[in-house]
C-alpha cells in the first residue's frame, strides 16, 4: 500500500486560526502546478492505493489546472487508486466544479463546514456561509460523488452546548458519509494567537496556563454530546476527530495512523517510506525554483526503532484499533505494557488480546497518556 498527499497551499482569503502553510499568491499557481508535476516524473512509485489533494484550498486550482495535475497523476501513477479525496471550500462548488471533480475520477470530497452559524464562520474569516455548505453537498450528490466528509469546529467564544447541538443536527441532516470535529485551538503563528494575545479575546489555547476549568468541562461536555449523538445516528467513532458510516473511514488518513508509506509533493509536504521521513521547504518560490533546477528541496531524517516506536505510540493510540504491540519490538512491548499498566488501573487504557486501546475516559486525557507511553531511555 502507499498513499499521495499533494499540498495545494493556494487560498483567497485566509483564516484567522489557521497553522497550515499556505499563500494568496494566486498568481502563482500555474508554476506551481507545473512544478508538482515535474516532481512527480522524479518520484516514481507503485501505483497508490489512496490520493489526498489538501491544502490550503484546493478548489483555488482551475478546472484546466485539476485536469492537469491529474493527468500526470495517471501518467505517473497510473489509475488504480481506490480512493481520491479533494478538500474543496463549500462556495468555490459550482455545478461545473462539481462535474469536473466526478470526470477527473476523485470519488471522495472533504468540506470545511466548520458551522453552520454565519456569525461564527465570520469570526473564522471564512469565505462560505451555512446555506452554501447545503448547496454544496447537494451539487457533489448530482454530479454522483457519495463519499463526502465535512470538518466541524467547536470551543468558539461564548459558544453554548445548544449552539453545539444545533451544528451537529445540522450536520447530521446533510447525512454525509464522514465527519471530523475538532476543537478550535490557538496555535501559535495565527492571526488568532496574536488576537489573543493583544487581550482582545479571552479563550482555551494549548497552554495550561491559558486554560480554566469552566472552559475546559465546556469543551468535555461537548465532546461528549459529539460523541454520542453520532454514534447514535449510526456513525463509527474511528479515531479521536473522526465518524464514518460503515465502510467510509477515510483509507488516505487511516494509512498515517497505521504505519503506511507515503509520498508527499509540494511545498511543505511530508513523505514517509517505513525507516525516513522527509519534507519539502515550506517556502513557495523557494519550492518552484528548486524544482525548475530539476532538484527536490528537502530534508531527511532517518528514524532509528525508538523514534519509530514513538511514532507508533502517537498515531496508533488515536484510532479506535489502538495499538498492535504484536508491531513492537520485544524491548518496546515490554516497556509499553510495563508503563500502560497505570493507565489500564485506572481506566484510560484497555488491553483487548494484543491491542491497547484508549477507553473512553482515556480519549479525553489521550495526550497525556501517550506521553506516559513514550520511550525515554534504556533503563526498562
């Protein structure tokens, strides 16, 4: 198996919560198109099981832009993929749009909805409104697309319970095959780290001490009535953000977690090949003249069993399969279960057969228990 990430990092308009590389550039995207492929013809693999084209916004690409990549796609790759996922922004899809995305073959379409309250989505500095979400989904229906996913936010400010409940009924009306949820942190960098930090908005962030327990049994609670309220609506809980109806997990996103090389094109994507990882400068001009050059402007890292062991430990955990300690070395299992013995006491893990897997109290200290399970020296 191996997977595709190709980093579409083109945006209109950018979002105040943001962390992913991006650019309004837009002038650039015919070079930069040109230029993910020409990296392609240097990165021959076998043919992917799965392809993702994220960003940024992909949808900012022209339909001649999409149907070139894509040729070079299944000039490179050939045309076996079994599943082809595009991000799309809700107003960039156009009947038209809609159509080309079903003749280029992609079968799988992911939406940031994020909320459907428009004051919200205005706060994000989002482009679409709630309405357009609706239409959205219902172009990529008649253009025959069935396999389509939308993101949702939560933890706004002065966001209430109800108006969380409000966006997963919404959501749940669109009867989509996969939802993600997530909650709105600050990571640092954004527009919305610096709001707060200019003391113009008060909110959770990462950090301890910008947390307080009213907001954080807010944000349990929350994630409590997400995780129930999709369960009971028939979605499976599969990783710790993400819902799919039976048979819909996302397989490009369920290859990261489960230990499966990929390649990564563009600027700013990450490649892994089993023993090293690998990224692209995040820098666009910097991306498209090295390719020009006819050179990869990369970094490598080679990971030796304890960083490997790490990796798993992070990922795996995440997923509602847990962790195969079957996949560990010996010393690693021995540690692993040695260190998960406290968390299994006190019911944040369980061991089912060979599989350790977060229970549900774990799921909302997951952070914390997967560092408990990180390897930090010989001494085991």
């Amino acid at each position: 198996m191996l997977g595709i990430y190709i980093h579409i990092p083109f945006c209109k308009s950018r979002c105040i919560y943001c962390g992913f590389y991006s650019t309004v550039g837009l002038e650039l995207r015919q070079r930069y198109v040109d230029a993910v492929c020409m990296e392609m013809q240097m990165r021959h693999a076998d043919c992917p099981s799965t392809i993702y084209i994220g960003g940024g916004t992909p949808s900012q690409l022209t339909g001649e832009q999409l149907r070139q990549l894509f040729h070079y796609i299944y000039k490179v790759y050939g045309e076996g993929a079994e599943e082809i996922t595009i991000e799309c922004n809700p107003d960039d899809v156009t009947e038209k749009y809609a159509a080309t995305l079903s003749q280029l073959k992609m079968n799988r379409v992911s939406m940031g909805a994020q909320t459907f309250d428009n004051k919200r989505l205005a706060f994000l500095h989002r482009r679409h409104s709630a309405e357009q979400v609706t239409v959205a989904v219902q172009r990529l229906r008649d253009a025959g697309i069935q396999n389509i996913s939308i993101d949702l936010m939560y933890g706004f400010p002065d966001e209430t319970l109800d108006d969380w409940r409000c966006d997963i009924e919404a959501a749940l009306t669109l009867d989509v095959e996969h939802i993600s949820a997530y909650c709105l942190m600050i990571e640092e960098g954004t527009p919305l780290y610096e709001q707060m930090r200019n003391e113009k908005l008060e909110m959770r962030n990462g950090n301890e001490e910008m947390k307080n327990d009213e907001t954080e049994e807010l944000e349990r609670a929350m994630y409590n009535e997400l995780i129930d309220r999709l369960t009971a609506a028939g979605y499976e809980h599969y990783e710790i953000s993400n819902f799919a109806k039976p048979g819909f997990r996302s397989r490009h996103n369920s290859s990261y977690w489960h230990d499966v090389p990929y390649i990564g094109l563009g600027t700013a994507a990450h490649s892994y090949d089993g023993v090293s990882r690998s990224w692209n400068v995040a820098d666009i001009n910097e991306y498209i003249a090295a390719i020009e050059r006819g050179e990869r402007p990369a970094e490598w890292e080679t990971l030796d069993e304890d960083t490997r062991y790490n990796d798993r430990i992070t990922v795996a955990l995440r997923t509602s399969d847990g962790l195969d300690l079957n996949t560990l070395s010996e010393r690693h299992r021995h540690y692993c279960l040695k260190e998960a013995q406290r968390f299994i006491d006190n019911g944040l893990l369980q061991l089912k057969g060979s599989h350790l897997i977060l229970t549900r109290k774990g799921l909302f200290v997951s952070d914390m228990v997967m560092s408990g399970l990180i390897y930090v020296n010989d001494d085991i």
